[in-house]
C-alpha cells in the first residue's frame, strides 16, 4: 500500500505540477458556472438542480480528459517498463493512479462550492439535497475515471484512449436513461436501469443515500479498475 | 548470481529467444552483442521480470524470475531501452520517487540520493527539470535511477546508445568503475565498447547464443577478414608486387591516387606483425609511408565469422 500512496502523490503533483489542472479546473468551472447561472434566475428557483442535472454530461467529456494521458503516456514514453520492473505490485500502480484522478476531480468540484453557498445566501435550499448531490458527484466521477484508466491502459495514444472513455461511459449512461428505457424489452428494463450511470446518481442526489446507489457505483468502479490491471498483466500472458 | 536455462520467447509467428541459456557469476560484467532485432532486449525484459518467457527458467540471484518477481526486482537495477524517463519531473524529485518505489528507507534516502548525485556527475543538473536535459545527462540520470538502492545487480540497456564520442568514454568510465563491485549484464551493437567494459561477451543474432568468450578470443575469430590501409608514395606496379610477395596479403584493391601517393587497402590473414612489416618494405625501397592503418574489428567482422562458420 505504500507504493500506491508513492504513486498517488507522484501523479497528483503530476497534474499540478503542468497547466493541464489549472486549465482544467478553470474550463470546468466556466462551463458549469455558465450553464447554471443560465437557467438558475430565470427558474426562480433555490436549488442546485440544474448544476447537479449537467454534470453527468459534463463528466462524459472531462472524465476522460483527465485519465487519457494516465497510462498511454506511460507506454508512448516507455515509462511503463521502468515502473513496472521497480518492486510495485501492478494492483498498486492501478490503485495509486487512479486515487490521483479521483482525488483531483473531488478538489474540482470542490471549487465550485460558490454556486451552493451562492443559493444559500439568496435562499433556503434543501441542503441534504446538496450535500447528496456532491457525494453522488464524487461517487459517479469515480465510475467515469475509472473507465478513463481502464481506456488509457489500453493503447499508447491518448486521442484513442480519451475517445474509447467517451464511448464506454456514454454506452453506460445512455441504457438507463428514459428514451432508450422505453425501448427495451420489458423485463429487461430493471435491469438496464440498474445498470444506467446516471439514474443512481439522481437518487443519491434526491438526498436518500441507499446502499445499493452506493455499491453500484463502487463495484463499477472496482470492475474496470480490475479490467485495467488485467490489461497491464496481459503483457505477461502466453 | 545469474542463471538462465534455456529460455525462449515468441512474439506471435517471431521467435524472438530461441533456446538460450548463459549464466552471469558474481563481479562479472557481462556484454551482449548483437544487430537491433537480436533479442538482447526481449533476454533482458525477461530477467527483470518485465515479460515472462515462454519456456524455460531465469534464476537472478537465486530468485526465480517467474514465481519470485518482486524479490528478483528488488535486487535488479535496469536501464530500459531508450532510457526512459518521467520528463515533466525535476532530476531531484525523479530520484526521490524511485528511491521511495525501491523502498530506500526515509532515514538513508538522502544519503543515497547524494552519493548516486556524485557516483553519475549530476551536481550541475540537479535543479533542473528532466526535460531540459542533454542526452548524456538523461543517460547519466537514468544511471543513477537504476543505482539509487545499491543493486547487487545492474541491467543496462544499450546504456550509451545516441551519445557523442565523449559522453560515450564517461559513461564507459562509470560503468568500469560501478563494474568493479557490482555484476553487470549491458548490451550493444558496437564492439569496442563491450571489448571496452565487459570482462565476457555474448553475441546474439536472431535469438540465439552463436558465440561467447572475452573480447580478445572474438577479435581473434574474426582476424581472417582484417583490412589495413596504407598510403604509400611509390610506383604502383612495384608496390603491388612487394606487398604480395610478403605472402600474408590476400588481396590489394586500389582505393585512389594523388600526387603519386597511392591509397590501397590490404585484405590479409593474420595481423601478426604486419604493420611493422609493411614499414620495412617501403622504408627498403625508398618509398615514403603517410597512413598505416589497421581497420578495427567491427561486430560485422565477428559475426560474418560466426555465422559463416556455423553454416
């Protein structure tokens, strides 16, 4: 476990340490300040509901933006042979790679601690709803990086893996959402909707954290985190 | 401390190892040598446990490379090919991270770090970030990653490769003198440079062991095919003649001639004395001698030799 906060701490100044945190944070921002502050005089309305509506699309694109370089500049630099010949177990590497992202995107959200305190100062907002609606932030963030990871562990060029992210999570989000629902074969719908990214994160964001929201998302998580740790020992497969 | 039997690799239809086996004893500094594609390379992912082999077993330092990888890293310092590095790093926050993934423990990191600063000549560079760097500072600093925790063994990737003439000689330098305490496996496709380092030699083509000796006992298998160039001021016909009668000179091809001066170069089958000897004759006849010149042995030399000898 060592390793993995060795590595953690490596990628996470990693982000910092180049402009790609700054340019992020700043891009996330002005985005999600701007599609809120669209709607939020015009509904009247002292929620954060609209910010919180946006940010599984939002995902879709930025969560990927931050993992693709995680392992693909990894294997293009060939670093990915210098790190795994040093005494780390490769879950380690996995784990303290994807802690860094996570870590970074809860700091992000972070920043927009404003827009609540904002509602708050102008209205009486349902804050378990608020504080519900971050959690399920992070929760649902962690499941979009992740996939992210798991599609940069795949190949050497990050355009490919940031492309591969933005399908895998977009397939993900899609078969829970109500149009493609309606379409299903009856029996199947529990499932799908089950399955759906988006659909458990409202839930949580309702302020009624249940445990399977919860165990959704960190199987989610810890299913593609497995896949990418396979793809870095299938070098070793015969 | 290293012990390979018969191991092979395939990559899909490519066999990349074809039934090697060598074993490094302890101090020794081993070179291999080989054209780009032999399979120095995929021999050394395996035995830093980077790849598995197909068949066969590694043993470093008594540690089995398949079932006991981790012990056998812990005891490895490697310089991958190319020498990668983490380039938005700075050199001094580099060689922290890897100290602390080597497990260095907190109290002697810093002690560690200064030595290996020294040991490779990092002193001018140390603040500095990665990317700035020159290649032979790159290479110097991917030196002293894979020396920072003070392996018994040293696993050197082409380590001079895409250098000048000058940096070459100081990491050759660093190498004979990490080389006097430490067992080293580095590969190359130049021979001087291993004739330089290595106290043995292997020489690899197209996966598999064809030749191993010192430097000196390869240099002397591929002595059959030595060239040497002379330039002598002399009447051609007359010069040709004497040269062949001496009874060691194959061959005679002309290279040019200006001002009287002709340039040949000799195709002979041994070196015995015979640069002396070609001084004497032209200083007999009067000639006047302004190049004598003995080709070295080139990795084509012993390998034609080799290869020649095998089919």
């Amino acid at each position: 476990m060592k390793a993995t906060l060795i590595i953690f701490w490596k990628e996470f100044r990693g982000y910092f340490n180049s402009p790609i945190a700054y340019i992020f944070i700043i891009s996330f921002l002005v985005f999600t300040n701007w599609l809120f502050f669209k709607s939020f005089f015009l509904l009247n309305q002292a929620s954060l509901r609209a910010f919180f509506s946006i940010l599984p699309w939002v995902f879709l694109f930025l969560a990927p933006a931050m993992t693709m370089r995680s392992w693909a500049e990894e294997k293009k630099l060939g670093t990915v042979e210098l790190l795994m010949t040093l005494p780390v177990k490769d879950y380690e590497v996995v784990l303290g790679k994807f802690l860094a992202s996570f870590v970074f995107l809860i700091v992000t959200l972070l920043c927009t601690l404003p827009l609540p305190l904002t509602v708050m100062l102008v209205g009486n907002p349902d804050t378990g709803a608020i504080w519900g609606g971050y959690l399920g932030a992070f929760l649902m963030g962690g499941a979009y990086l992740a996939i992210g990871c798991c599609a940069s562990s795949l190949t050497e060029n990050q355009i490919v893996a940031f492309i591969i992210a933005i399908f895998v999570s977009f397939a993900l989000l899609v078969i829970g959402e109500n149009f493609v629902l309606m379409n299903l074969p009856y029996r199947l719908v529990p499932i799908f909707a089950y399955l759906g990214l988006g659909a458990h994160f409202e839930s949580i964001g309702r302020g009624v954290v249940d445990s399977r929201d919860l165990i959704y998302y960190v199987s989610v998580i810890g299913f593609f985190l497995f896949l990418n740790n396979l793809s870095i020992e299938s070098r070793k497969w015969k | 401390m290293i012990d390979v039997e018969h191991i092979s690799k395939s990559f899909g239809p490519t066999q990349a190892v074809k039934n090697v086996s060598f074993n490094v004893s302890k101090g020794e500094v081993v070179g291999f040598l080989g054209p780009n594609g032999a399979g120095k390379s995929t021999t050394m992912r395996i035995l830093t446990c980077y790849l598995p082999a197909d068949e066969g077993t590694a043993r470093v330092a008594g540690f089995d490379v398949a079932t006991q990888s981790l012990e056998v890293r812990k005891c490895i310092g490697y310089l991958p090919e190319n020498n990668p590095l983490y380039m938005e790093m700075g050199v001094l926050e580099s060689l922290q991270f890897i100290a602390a993934l080597r497990g260095v423990p907190e109290s002697s990191r810093r002690a560690k770090i200064k030595q290996v600063i020294e040991m490779c000549g990092l002193e001018p560079i140390i603040n500095k970030d990665i990317d700035e760097l020159s290649k032979g500072f790159r290479q110097r600093l991917g030196l002293a990653q894979a020396l920072i925790h003070d392996p018994d063994i040293l696993i050197l990737d082409e380590p001079t490769i895409g250098l000048d003439p000058n940096q070459i000689i100081e990491i050759r330098n660093l190498i004979k003198s990490i080389g006097k305490e430490k067992t080293i496996i580095l590969s190359s496709h130049i021979l001087p440079e291993v004739a330089a380092t290595c106290d043995r030699v292997l020489i690899i083509n197209r996966g598999e062991i064809v030749g191993s000796g010192t430097p000196e006992e390869l240099a002397a298998m591929a002595k059959g095919g030595q060239t040497i160039y002379v330039t002598i001021r002399g009447p051609l016909q007359e010069v040709k003649e004497k040269l062949l009668s001496m009874g060691t000179v194959r061959e005679i091809s002309v290279l040019g001639e200006e001002n009287g001066c002709n340039r040949l170069s000799l195709t002979t089958d041994g070196t015995a004395h015979l640069c002396e000897d070609i001084f004497f004759l032209v200083a007999q006849n009067g000639w006047s001698l302004s190049e004598l010149y003995q080709g070295t042995v080139t990795l084509e030399d012993v390998f034609r030799e080799l290869t020649t000898r095998e089919a």
